[in-house]
C-alpha cells in the first residue's frame, strides 16, 4: 500500500516505523529536516521536505497514486486542509485526519464529502481519555481494550501472589468459574510470551490477558489477584484538553479534583465542570498535596503536557500515599525507564493512538486493532466473509484453522451475542473475530487468512 504521512512528530514517525515494517511504500512529509533525516537514518522510505498542505509538495510526494493520506501534524487545520487537497486535486481513495480541537470535533457534519473530505478523523485526546477511564473503572488493570463497540474487552493484568488461580493450571478456571465463559489469550513471563496451554501455571508477576464479556471482566480478575478496592477519589494533574476530558467524564461517579498552575486556565475549566473541585497550583508541590489529602487519593493521573512535570508529579504523590498512579509520557525512552520505577500505569500517546490508524492499513476487513507490548504484539477483530469454500476461516472449527503460533483467537461476536472461542468454536460467515498476536510479524498471515478467494460473490 503506497501511504503518504504528513507530520515527522512522535504520531508520525511511531506510524512510519510500524508501516514501514509490514512492507508498505511510505513517504513523509514535514517542514523539519532535522526530524526527515533521523527517520531516514533508520527506516527503509522516502521523505519530502515542505508545507504538508501545499499542492505542490502533495505531488512531489506522489499524493497523485496514493491509497492513502495519514495527516497528523500539530496543526488540526493543515491537516484538514492537506485532505481537502488531496481529494480535490488527486482523488486521493482514504484520507485521515488527527483533529484535536473539539471546536471542530462537535460539529461532525464538517467532514464531509460536500464540506472537508476527512474519512476518518482521529482525536488523540479521545483515545487517550477512553483508556484512562477503562484502567479507573477496572482497577488493577494494566490495559483494558474494547472490541465489538465494548461488548469483549481484553484486558492485562499481573498476577499477584494470593490470587486463587496464582499457582493452579489453566484449566482450573473453568472450575472456579462455572457461569463465566473467559479466554487467556496470552501470558507474558519476565516479558516474555508464552503460549496459553490448559497445563500452563500462572505464576506471581506474570502479565496475563484475557478475554471476556464486559460484563465478565471483575469476575475473572479476582481469580488472578486480590481484589482491588472500588476507585471513590481521583486527582488529575493538569487542565488541558485531556484533563479536562477526564474530569467531564469522571465527576458524576467519583469525587473529582484537578490541578493547575495557570489561574486562567483554572477559572475557565471551572466554569465548564459541575461537580469537580479545581484548584490552582503546582502539580509536584508537596506542600498543596499534602492539604489536598493525598494519602486518601485512590488515583492520581498527571496528564499535562510536560513528560517530566508528569513523572516527578506522580512519584510525589505515589510516594505521598496516593494508592494509584499514571503519567502520560510521550518520550518513548521515558516509558521504558517509568516501567521500572514506582509509577503504575506509563500511558503513551502515540502508542493508544496507532492502533486507531493501523485498523485502516489492514487488508480483509479489520474493525479493530490495538496496538500492545510497545507495538511488539497486537490484537484485532477482523469480521469473517465468504464461505467454505471461498474462506479459509469460514465453517472450520478453530482446532482445525491453520492459525500460526503465538496466535489465539479468545472471541467471537455473532449476531450482537458474545461467544468465547473453544477448540471446536466453528467460525461463520460475518462473525466478528477477536485475535490476540504475540508477534506483529505475524500480521500478514492473519489478514490473508481472512481474505476472501474469488469464489465469493
């Protein structure tokens, strides 16, 4: 697929590194030159130097036989307007826009075909808010991914000693959990994968995702771990657009506080929250934490636009007593050093975000993908077509699909019902199928699995 990316930023040069890898013909365009010739220093495409909405610089980029256009600078109108080029003067097929003013967001009727020809827009502040509420609502959770509209979630957890399957086969599962129909997709020990087996043992430590009904998902953590207290209180740290996201979202079911070091900033989100208490102040003072009983805090979420301000401020409070704590960090050298430390959950941007682009990269029909574990491994729901005879899915059990290793389907939405897969699970035509792959490598493999021969009409 010949894909044109415009913005060499962290967005741009985390999805160049991915497509890259899966042998796609990528070039990118940015005003940076230093940043163009960094990606070229260790990836495999081409670059064009210039104004990423200009028509000029479009053609020099071969926008004339592109498939698709990926427009994520940091300007929400270059990357409307670059899509409106591209359709008007190239007919660009597949145009995606990161948009992240919900000035222009609130109005959907502008991305239209008649008005500004986005066909799929991609709000980074959205995905990231959708995650963090996930992670609030499922305490202990490392990452809890919706699929099927929020029908199947796949979520991470660790294994804590005192968990009653901690120490136990696989297969006992079933056996603690009669009513509960669950699948372990995968399981990660000293970060490396292991392939799910009924005679696997989860040990202490290990990192586990599963897959259930959202309404399954409590259920089956407490057989991995302690039960986590319910969250009552959470502290977010900086009234940005994600803050403040956040706190529309969170103030009507917990107690809600948001810090703020700009007074204006304070009185305008204020005026825009009802329940939430905000305050004005630095976000790593101990002093101002200390007032705001920090040691009672269940979560404590620093989202401002500064990585460091992130970090220090969430060690302070984790120190401090706070019994949760994220940072969003955007530095990816940053989110390796985090892991080590006392900070729970190290949310990266681009990460949460690439898989919103990739589901439109895919071949077959792809609905879904997470991108998981760095961008090493993924999950998706592809949707089943065909027949038995057109499809090399379609009316086979999945004991006798020829999946490859280090792949596991966990579920199956069929007609809006939730079917947890099983050896002898028979795939049918138009089935949403949730896939978890430990390698991305393997991609390609699965989206030739689901594409349909010629024989289908």
């Amino acid at each position: 697929m010949k894909i044109i990316i415009l913005g060499a930023g962290q967005v741009g040069s985390s999805v160049a590194e991915n497509l890259v890898s899966e042998d796609n013909d990528i070039t990118v365009v940015d005003t940076d030159a230093s940043r163009l010739q960094a990606m070229l220093d260790r990836l495999d495409l081409r670059t064009v130097l210039g104004h990423a909405s200009h028509p000029e610089v479009l053609q020099r980029a071969g926008c004339e036989d592109a498939d698709m256009i990926l427009a994520v600078t940091s300007s929400d109108e270059t990357n409307m307007v670059a899509c409106q080029v591209a359709y008007t003067l190239f007919h660009t097929p597949t145009k995606i826009a990161r948009v992240r003013s919900s000035a222009y967001l609130q109005y959907k009727e502008i991305f239209t075909q008649e008005a500004i020809p986005v066909d799929v827009l991609i709000s980074p502040e959205q995905v990231i808010t959708n995650y963090v509420c996930g992670l609030i609502e499922n305490p202990g959770a490392l990452q809890v991914l919706d699929f099927a509209d929020g029908k199947i979630q796949l979520v991470a957890v660790r294994a804590f000693h005192g968990g009653p399957l901690v120490g136990h086969e696989l297969s006992e599962l079933k056996k603690h959990m009669p009513s509960v129909e669950t699948r372990v997709a995968a399981i990660y020990r000293r970060g490396a994968p292991i392939a799910p087996e009924g005679d696997t043992i989860i040990e202490v430590d290990d990192v586990v995702f599963f897959v259930a009904a959202r309404e399954n998902i409590r259920v089956v953590m407490r057989e991995l771990r302690r039960e986590d207290k319910q969250v009552k209180s959470v502290m977010l740290a900086g009234g940005g657009n994600i803050g403040l996201r956040l706190a529309k979202l969170l103030e009507e079911r917990y107690q809600v506080k948001l810090v703020d070091h700009k007074l204006g900033n304070c009185n305008r989100i204020a005026e825009s929250l009802d329940k939430t208490i905000v305050l004005h102040g630095d976000v790593a003072d101990e002093k101002l934490l200390l007032e705001e009983n920090i040691e009672n805090i269940d979560v404590f979420c620093a989202v401002t636009n500064d990585d460091e301000a992130n970090i220090l401020s969430a060690l302070l409070a984790k120190r401090m007593g706070a019994r949760k704590v994220m940072a969003l960090i955007n530095r990816s050298a940053y989110v390796d050093l985090v892991e080590s430390s006392d900070i729970d959950i190290a949310i990266s941007p681009h990460q949460a975000m690439i898989g919103s682009l990739l589901a439109h990269v895919r071949k077959g029909d792809v609905v879904m993908v997470h991108s998981l574990r760095k961008g090493a491994a993924e999950a998706i729901e592809a949707v089943a077509h065909g027949d038995a005879n057109s499809s090399k899915v379609v009316g086979r059990s999945i004991e006798d699909i020829n999946l490859p290793r280090g792949v596991t389907i966990g579920a199956i939405v069929r007609d809006e019902k939730v079917v947890i897969a099983h050896h002898d699970t028979v795939i049918e035509s138009e089935d949403h199928v949730i896939l978890f792959l430990v390698d991305k490598k393997l991609v390609s493999i699965i989206e030739q699995l689901f594409q349909v021969g010629v024989t289908f009409i």
